[in-house]
C-alpha cells in the first residue's frame, strides 16, 4: 500500500483514519479506522508524517491510511433527500421520471392534500403515485408501515418493495444537490454510530434535544434531530461548521448521517454550559473584572476570526457562547450562519440583539454582528441580565432608532461601557471592525495588569 502523496499537508492539517494502523517500530502511533489526527510535521519521506492523536501522542503514520479533512465548499447545496423535490406537479414528476426505468423514484409535496406527500415511482413503462399521509405524528403509505421521517419511509421501501409495484431502486436527484452523507464522508467528516455512546440529556436546542455523549473514550456534545422539518437546517449549520476552526468557536467533530432514525451532530463538549448561565448561577461574588474582560475577548477573537472569513453569525448573545472546563468562552450555534452575502428571514431574529438594519432592511454583515457583540458585553457585565430591562418588547426598536442606547451596567468600567456605546452607532459603517474591539480589549487588559 505504497502511494505517493502528490501534495503535502501542512502541520496543523486534520485527517481521519480510513484505516486501522499497527505500530510496526516505536516511532510509530498506532490508530483505529476513523480516528482523527493532527499532521505535526512533513518528513522527507512523502509516504509518511508525523503526527497527534487527541491524547497528545505524537509518532509517524502513513500517509495512505489517512484523509484530509476539508471543509465542505461555501455554496455546495447539500441535501439530507436528494431525491426530495418540494412543490412540484404530478405531471413535472412524470416528466423527471422519464424515460422510464424501473425503480426510478422521487417524493414531492403532495398537491391534491397540502400537508401530505407523495411518493412517485417508474416502474414498467409508467408512474405510479403513492400518497404519504401523516397518522398519530408517523408517515405511512398502507397504516401497516409507520415511519418518523421521509429517510425512514424511503429507506424502508428501497430494501423491500412492501406492496409497491416496485422496490427503490434509484433516486431521482433534484438538479443542482448533492447527497449530504456522500459529501460528508468525502470530506473527511462522517462519524460512525457504533462509536458513538449517548449518554443523558443535558439541554434542548432548536433541532431537537442536546446530549452528553462518549465517542471514542472522549466527552462529546451531540445535537439529536428527529424529523424532516429541521434536517436541512441541520445540514445548513454542519456545513457552515466543516469550514471553522478557531479556539474560540466550539469545534465541530463530526456528523453522523447513517442512522435514518436520528441525525447527529458531534461538537466538543463545553462542560460550565451557555455563558448567559455561568454568569447567572455564579454572579458578581464570584466572578470579578479580570474574568468577564477574559470573557470579552474570547468571544472577539472567535468573531474576529469569523470576519476575517467573511461569515456573520446573526445569532450573537451570551446563550450562544459556551464556557468549556478551563474557563473559556466559545462561539457556538452557527444554525444562522451564513456567508456574508446571503439574505436572511427576519421572522426568527431576537429583538433585542438585532442591529436595526438587520430588522428593517434584512442588511446583515459583520457590523451587525457588532452591534449584538455590543449587547453581549452588556449581558458579560450584567452578569446576564435580559437587555433592555423595564422596556416592553415592541417599544425596543423604536426607541433603539431614536438614538436610545442602554445605561453601562452596574459596576462596569467606563472604559468597557464607551465599547458597547461605540457597537452601538445607528451608522453601522461608524461601528468598528473586530480587530479593532480586540485590540481595545486586549488594550484595557494590558491596562489592568499594569495598575
């Protein structure tokens, strides 16, 4: 198993094992198939680096039983149903499905009964529709088969026929998508299910529960999505996730697509949970200055970074940055994540983090990032109060337009409260960049060190 590799890897490149590998001398570092490692080093040998496993071993592997991880392309238009095609007629279906082949399926949106679906099959020389009804909160086709989701159903039918004129044989893909778990494993970022041990609950997220989980030996966070309705957004934000390493942002360690039941998303674990509860829980005797200043500028450099991508989150606030066992504070929740370009519903936005541009034009950028970073600094200091105290919801925005801007927190250093008025400017070309606020806070803490 001798192949060249054409181009090296720099040291800091992830892989994952495709492989198992023995140790064959004691320079060697043995590892499973589907382990990830850090390339630490290129050697004069292209066959070989030297690298890391999680545990911090360090020794030579080949490099021909390991792939590159990359991160999914920006723009790729990954589907969970490749073979969905959404609101389309049944005569657009039988056009799709021609010429005919046996077994050649896709599923729409039923017309006739909105709500339902359809599940559209070539078989012999003609289209048979099928209707999916929804019964007791289950998909079914005859009420003897029930199944949660639309994979399920699909699965199902694609091992047995099970009364259709045909089993699935083939998807009919909607032009332009490409099958999420193909991409997921092609870049080096399926996990298997065998290796994976869930272990408790530990908080809801807008996909569905969040768990503690063992993968590997290692404490992980896994997303749990259990319906069609959020499968493509889950496919949304791992993707965004493939493309973002930062020790400031919460680390993505794989996908697990496999189970038709479930849809995982394996992140780090961040054991002191959201910052908005650390705060809270802990309060202004037990955090002092120096810890909510670390807090800060943890959060700017993990959002510097995004803008040096050119991502803007969109969902910034203090429920949205976890806190790990040693103390610090990671950007998390990229479900509305996106590159800078792209537009955005405002229907789902939270009022009070929102830059008014965002909310009455859908103008979203880094600056408007800002200006949630700027309402962030204010829950840090506040020790998580809810923004905008003693205002009714509907009167935030008119207010915030007239020029409104909250009073600094209790205690808060004059310094750290001209920030979050500077976040704050209506012109959001006033606003500064995150380089600039974290240089101002890595400014104020030189500052405090040196009083």
């Amino acid at each position: 198993m001798s192949v060249q590799v054409q181009t090296p890897w720099q040291a800091g490149t992830e892989c994952v094992a495709n492989y198992d590998f023995q140790r064959r001398t004691d320079q060697d570092l043995p590892f499973t198939k589907g382990e990830v490692l850090t390339i630490v080093a290129v050697t004069r040998d292209p066959n070989w680096y030297k690298a890391k496993n999680k545990v911090g071993q360090v020794g030579f592997i080949p490099a021909n039983y390991v792939q590159k991880r990359e991160g999914v392309k920006a723009g790729t238009k990954l589907s969970l149903m490749p073979w969905f095609h959404g609101k389309i007629t049944r005569e657009q279906a039988e056009r799709l499905l021609y010429p005919p082949e046996t077994g050649l399926f896709l599923v729409r949106e039923s017309t006739n009964y909105p709500g339902d679906y359809t599940l559209c099959v070539s078989c012999e020389g003609k289209v048979e529709h099928y209707r999916i009804i929804y019964k007791s909160g289950k998909l079914t086709i005859d009420e003897e088969a029930y199944f949660d989701n639309l994979m399920q159903l699909v699965e199902h039918y694609t091992n047995d026929a099970d009364g259709l004129c045909t089993s699935l044989m083939k998807p009919k893909l909607m032009e332009g998508t490409v099958a999420a778990q193909d991409e997921f494993s092609r870049s080096g970022w399926a996990l298997k299910m065998k290796d994976l041990t869930l272990l408790q609950t530990i908080g809801k997220g807008e996909f569905g529960d969040v768990m503690l989980g063992d993968y590997r030996g290692s404490k992980v966070a896994v997303k749990c999505i259990k319906n069609d309705a959020t499968a493509q957004a889950f496919v949304a934000e791992a993707l965004v996730m493939t493309q973002l390493r930062h020790k400031n942002l919460v680390q993505l360690l794989g996908v697990i697509v496999e189970d038709k039941s479930s849809l995982f998303i394996v992140t780090e674990f961040m054991a002191k949970g959201s910052l908005v509860d650390y705060l809270r829980s802990r309060g202004r005797s037990v955090l002092g200055g120096e810890c909510l200043l670390k807090f800060s500028l943890d959060v700017s450099e993990g959002m510097e970074y995004l803008e040096d991508n050119n991502f803007v989150h969109r969902d910034l606030a203090a429920r949205n940055v976890l806190v790990s066992e040693d103390n610090i504070a990671k950007v998390s929740d990229f479900g509305l994540t996106k590159e800078a370009s792209a537009t955005q519903d405002t229907s789902k936005l939270p009022v009070k983090w929102t830059a008014p541009e965002a909310l009455r034009e859908k103008l979203f950028s880094t600056k408007s990032d800002v200006w949630s970073f700027g309402i962030l600094l204010w829950e840090i200091y506040s020790f998580g109060r809810v923004p905008y105290p003693r205002i009714a919801l509907k009167d935030v925005v008119p207010r915030v337009e007239k020029g409104y801007k909250m009073d600094a927190p209790d205690g808060c250093p004059a310094i750290v409260y001209e920030l979050m008025k500077q976040c704050w400017h209506l012109d959001s070309n006033q606003r500064p960049s995150f380089r600039k606020l974290r240089e101002q806070l890595e400014h104020i803490k030189a500052k405090e060190l040196y009083q």
